[in-house]
C-alpha cells in the first residue's frame, strides 16, 4: 500500500489510515460490504464483539480472495465480558467467529469502571501470546488513560474516539500523541442524521477541491495523523471514501476545518454511558 494511507503504532506495526466500519450492519451486510471495501482498496476492517457480525465480517474476508496477511481486522471486547470477568473467552469467541486464529487489533471497547485496568492485564497476556498483534482502547478520555498508563506494562496503540469536524478531539488527541497512541476516529461523518454533509464550510471547501463534504472531513483527519472509520454497506459510498489520496488540502483549510468544532457529540459520552 502507498506509505501515505498507513501510519505506524507504537509497537512497529503500520495501520491503513481508512478502515471500513460494520456497526449496526447485519451479517450479510457486513460480508458484502467487507468485499466491496475491499475490492475498492481498502485494507482495514473495524468490527466489535457487539456488533454481532464478526461472522460476516470473516466471511467477507475469505470472499474477498485476498490474503488474510494483508488484512488489518481490528475488533473490541464488549463491557459485559469484562464486568462478566470472561475477557479471555470472549477473546477466543471473536477468532472463532472470524475464523481468524489472530486480529492486528484487540481494543477494550468502553472504559467500563472498575474492570477496565483488570482487563487490559489480560488484554497484554493475549499481545504476548501473538493473537493479537496490537492491543489498545476506545472511548477513553484522559482521565481513563492516566488510571491505565499507573499499572500498564505495555502503553495503548491506540484510543478509539468519535471525531469529526464538530468534535475535534483536538486536546485528547494531543495528549495521546505525547504518549504515541494513534487516535482511531469512530463516527468521523457525524454518524446517523448529523447535517456535516451541509455545512457551509466543508460544503465551499468541497468545491475548491472537486470533492464531497464527506471526503473532505476524511481526509482532515487523515491529514492530522486520525484513522478513520467510516461505516456504509452502500458499495458506491464505500468507493466513494475510499478515495483521499488524490488530493491534499492545504493548510489554511485544515485551520477553517479545525476551527468548525463545536464539542458536539452524536453518541454517548465516555464519561456518562450505561451499558
């Protein structure tokens, strides 16, 4: 893959910068759209134990026809496997329904108080027996991470936050840069309902580059560092994100991006969640 849509995780390991997302796609879906993304040249795929589809998700992989090596699946452990304390079998449940006897990436999905540092002990044991080749979080906020970094061996990859223009994230994601955790971007078009495909900004910056709103809003994060997971089981939209790397925008429309935040949340808090 070109060495622009990759980064590279405090361990060596490089991640493509876009991955597909499957939340809230059934197993079908997910299989299909696992081909399309892809076909369209995608190389990374997101999926959670809770999504209920890592079945078509490996399906999707096995369809595709290319080699698992060169397929970056990344999946999460669910909040109550933890407070269940059945992280380890909850581990071999997703290799077993991804017919994968490894993931590039294991992550704690939620920072479920109480279990979360328990669970990242277990989450080292399986990085040290190679199942999986990088572990992190998602949905941490620094005070989450600080309460981690006291007791952990091995430092988070990664923090899976949701991102976009409204929600910069531009503190946290600063702050886990000083510590070398990329910051992953779930929900990085706002997610269901959220107007970013009309905001006057991205909408005239659009048409400076010849894209859409929603490339546009990609490749802000991109440009900053953010993997990005868009989620679509539409192939004309999968192929549509796929392509960012034809175009680079330029400072002053990173800053006008930027400068769009208005702290706004389309999904729960990490701070205030109750499941």
């Amino acid at each position: 893959m070109d060495s622009r849509s990759m980064t590279r995780l405090n361990n060596g390991l490089s991640i493509p910068l876009l991955a597909l997302g499957v939340w809230r796609a059934s197993e079908v879906e997910a299989a299909k759209a696992v081909c399309w993304a892809i076909e369209a040249g995608c190389r990374h795929i997101d999926t959670a134990a809770i999504y209920r589809n890592e079945e078509g998700v490996g399906k999707g992989l096995r369809d595709s026809g290319v080699p698992r090596e060169e397929i970056f699946v990344t999946t999460k452990l669910w909040n109550d496997d933890m407070r269940s304390r059945r992280q380890r079998q909850a581990f071999e449940e997703s290799l077993e329904r991804l017919q994968t006897d490894y993931v590039d990436l294991y992550l704690i999905h939620w920072p479920v108080e109480g279990v979360f540092v328990e669970s990242w002990k277990i989450l080292e044991e399986i990085y040290e027996s190679g199942r999986a080749k990088a572990i992190g979080v998602s949905n941490f906020h620094e005070r989450h991470l600080d309460e981690l970094l006291e007791s952990a061996a091995i430092p988070p990859a990664t923090n899976q936050i949701e991102c976009h223009p409204w929600l910069s994230q531009a503190p946290l994601i600063a702050r886990c840069a000083r510590e070398g955790i990329v910051c992953e971007a779930w929900s990085p078009l706002g997610g269901l309902g959220a107007p970013l495909s009309t905001d006057p900004e991205l909408l005239r910056i659009a048409g400076k580059y010849g894209k859409t709103p929603l490339q546009i809003a990609l490749r802000w994060n991109i440009q900053r560092g953010v993997v990005v997971l868009p989620k679509s089981i539409h192939r004309e939209r999968i192929a549509e994100n796929a392509r960012l790397y034809d175009f680079e925008l330029d400072e002053e429309d990173m800053k006008a991006i930027g400068a769009r935040n208005q702290d706004h949340r389309f999904g729960p808090s990490p701070d205030d969640f109750d499941f």
